[in-house]
C-alpha cells in the first residue's frame, strides 16, 4: 500500500499532498507530466485560501514572490471610475490577497511537498489508465511513458482525482459527460512587463462583455520599479476556435479592435497588451455541476470536482479549500476511509456548486454589467446618478457570502477551524 493516492500534482494536488502529511497521513502524488515546467499566468489566492496555505507554512515563500493587492476598481470602457473597495489586509482580513503567477505558486508547493514529503513520494510521468478498487483498497494502472514502457500499477487506501479539467478519473466516473458548455463569451490572457497601474496592488475591471471586459492586476515586483502584469480580456462571442487548453497561444490582434481606443489617463491598454510577453486563449466553459464525486474509495477534487468560469478569482483558491477539508476528514475518520470521502463531499460539493453556478452569472463584476444597462453603454456625468456605493457594495458582498470568505464569517470562525 502506498497511503493515499494523489491523482494530479497541480496545485490542488500538492496542497493535498501537504495537508496530509500535516495530518500525519502518507500519500503518493501521481503527476502524469514527465516533466515540470512554469506554466500559465496569473492567480489569485482569496483571504480565506490565503489563510490554509498560511498554515501550512508557505506564507513566506508565497510573500516573497507574490503582490498583494489592497484596492479592487472598477471602470467603465471609457476609463470612466465607477467603484473602489479595499481588498485583503487593507479591508481588514488576518490573512492578504495573494496576486502571483502561477508558476511561482505552483513552484512553493512543489519544493515544500518534496521537502517534506520527499522527492520518491511525487512520481512523474505517471498518466492514468484505470483506478480499480475492492474492498481492501484501490489500483491506480498507467498508460506508457515517455519511453514507452508501462509504469507498474499502484495499491493505496484512496484514490483522489485532482487531475484537473481533463481529469482521466472524472472521464472514468461519467464517462458520457459531454462536452463542456460554452458560456458565450471568448478570453484572451497574457502577462506584461509595465510601470505600477494607479497604487501598484490594484485588481482593477475595465469594460463590460458585450463590448469586451478587461480585468488586470500586478503579479511580480522588478527591482527597476517595473510589475508583471497579468491581464485578461473576455468578449462576447457566438462560438469559439479554441480547445479547452489553459496553454493554447493566441494573437493580440485578435481582439484588439475591441480595445483599439481604450487609451486612459492612467493606462494605454493597446500598447500595455501589445507589450505582453505571451498571449494565451481560452474560450470560457465549464461544466454542469456533478451530482456525486464520491464512488467508494475514490474522489475528486479542484478543476477535476467542480471545474468553473475563470471569474471572480476562486478557481485555485477553491481546490486549496478542498484539500485542506479532505484532509482533515480522512485524518478524523482514519479506520473508515469511505465515510471520510462522503463527508468530504458532503461540506464541499454544496459550496462549489454555488460558486460554479454564480461565477455564469452573478460574479462581482456585474457592478460593471450594471453600468452598462443603466447608461446604454455612454459614459456618465455622475456614477452616483447611476448606481449608488451600498448597491456595488452589496454585489462584492455576496459573492463574498457564496465564495465563503466575507469578513464577518472569517472573524466569527474558531481559530483553526
């Protein structure tokens, strides 16, 4: 037996990984790249999935590498001003809004697992075939490697699938699924090296989707007073050209009549996207929530549980929530891992599908949406005369509620709990 079997060393994974080994539980992390590489752009980490890596000791490693930003803003496609509200510490939370790329993320996981976990409990190149299971435990089978031969198959206690969208356990699990739904809407993402935007820690939305929204924050400080700005860009759009691929390049020209004009005081977008060190495309989809993950000694978790519109900066966030709960329910009912797994899913499965099905509609950027009902998409003499500061308020409010991590609920929960 090799403990728990972790399906998928991405950030889900890895902090599972952790959060075991703090619990005292081994496991074995089953990663199918052959090798790792820095992948991706930008993440946000939420006050609340903030706090678990916190207590897992990464606060300093993730400070060192990360911007943590204090204001969120709002504009209009005109660089109009439409609402600020502070974010993180500076709204009064214990623990920061954590900006940073997600290979930095990624990276501190993976050196505080193998240091404590050891470099022979994460396996690469292990892509999987098949997860069987009896009464006893659970066999992870592989397809060929890299070289071609077939890594032998693994016996563990569980299997948890955090194999991310393209997950081989969830496939196995519903394997009549179907294909992910497109929401209407096209996204564009890249990172840029630039001057500090307004206070240099602002996650800042600019636009609406019928016209194309924009949201950019800074996820790396250079020593010549320059950040790494991550930006995204979504639109409407009847259908998309892309596969369901986080790495797919794409082409700045693709969508740059949409932003041809956004030339404000404070940001030259054109040029700052133009500028970008690499373009990506995505078409933004996800999937119906599943009405179980659960099957006996096997689960999911992260992208591959409850995969989400990019909106609203919980998709990571949301897998980190997962391990930390999954963890602590195996560690709590450690004679019977089955029952561990249903109480995982029972606390957890309700609380993403909320957010899955709020990020389609009714993320805090509908401020934004608001707006550009209320005005015919014109630009305003007064954003009082348009919407007033208690209902934005009230729209971050309760996504905040849905997402799990308002203020009064964070203060109000025992410590460590």
């Amino acid at each position: 037996m090799s403990g728990i079997l972790v399906i998928g060393g991405g950030v889900g994974g890895l902090t599972l990984a952790l959060c075991l080994h703090r619990n005292g539980i081994p496991c074995t992390v089953l990663e199918a790249a052959a090798e790792l590489r820095p992948l991706g752009v930008g993440v946000n980490i939420l006050p609340h999935a903030a706090a678990e890596l916190a207590r897992l000791g990464l606060e300093p490693a993730l400070a060192a590498v990360c911007v943590q930003p204090s204001e969120a803003n709002f504009f209009n496609r005109f660089g109009q001003h439409v609402h600020r509200e502070a974010l993180g510490r500076a709204a009064g939370y214990d623990h920061p809004q954590l900006s940073l790329h997600r290979a930095d993320l990624h990276a501190a996981l993976l050196a505080a697992a193998r240091e404590r976990l050891g470099a022979d409990a994460i396996l690469l190149d292990r892509r999987v075939a098949h997860v069987g299971q009896d009464e006893d435990g659970v066999t992870v089978e592989f397809t060929p490697g890299r070289d071609g031969t077939v890594p032998p198959a693994l016996r563990g206690s569980v299997a948890i699938g955090s194999d991310g969208i393209h997950s081989a356990l969830r496939r196995q699990l519903y394997p009549r699924e179907g294909d992910p739904k497109y929401t209407g809407y096209n996204m564009w993402r890249g990172v840029t090296r630039w001057p500090p935007v307004l206070n240099g820690a602002s996650m800042t939305r600019v636009g609406w989707l019928k016209n194309g929204k924009m949201v950019l924050y800074p996820i790396r400080r250079h020593e010549d007073g320059t950040q790494l700005l991550n930006w995204v860009f979504e639109v409407e759009t009847e259908t998309h050209r892309s596969r369901r691929d986080w790495n797919r390049p794409g082409e700045v020209e693709d969508f740059m009549p949409w932003i041809r004009d956004w030339v404000f005081d404070w940001l030259d977008v054109p040029a700052m996207v133009r500028a970008s060190e690499v373009v990506l495309e995505f078409p933004m989809v996800d999937q119906d929530p599943l009405p179980r993950w659960t099957f006996g000694r096997v689960t999911l978790l992260g992208d591959a549980a409850h995969p989400m519109v990019p909106r609203g900066s919980n998709g990571a966030g949301q897998s980190v929530l997962d391990a930390r709960c999954l963890a602590d329910r195996l560690a709590r009912h450690a004679d019977d891992p089955e029952a561990a797994l249903k109480a995982y899913e029972a606390v957890r499965l309700p609380a993403t599908t909320q957010v899955v099905l709020t990020n389609r509609k009714n993320p805090p950027d509908v401020i934004l949406r608001e707006v550009f009902l209320r005005t015919g998409d014109r630009p305003f003499a007064r954003i009082e005369d348009v919407m007033s500061r208690e209902e934005m308020l009230a729209i971050t409010g309760g996504y905040k509620q849905v997402a799990g991590y308002d203020l009064e609920t964070l203060k109000a929960r025992p410590a460590g709990a």
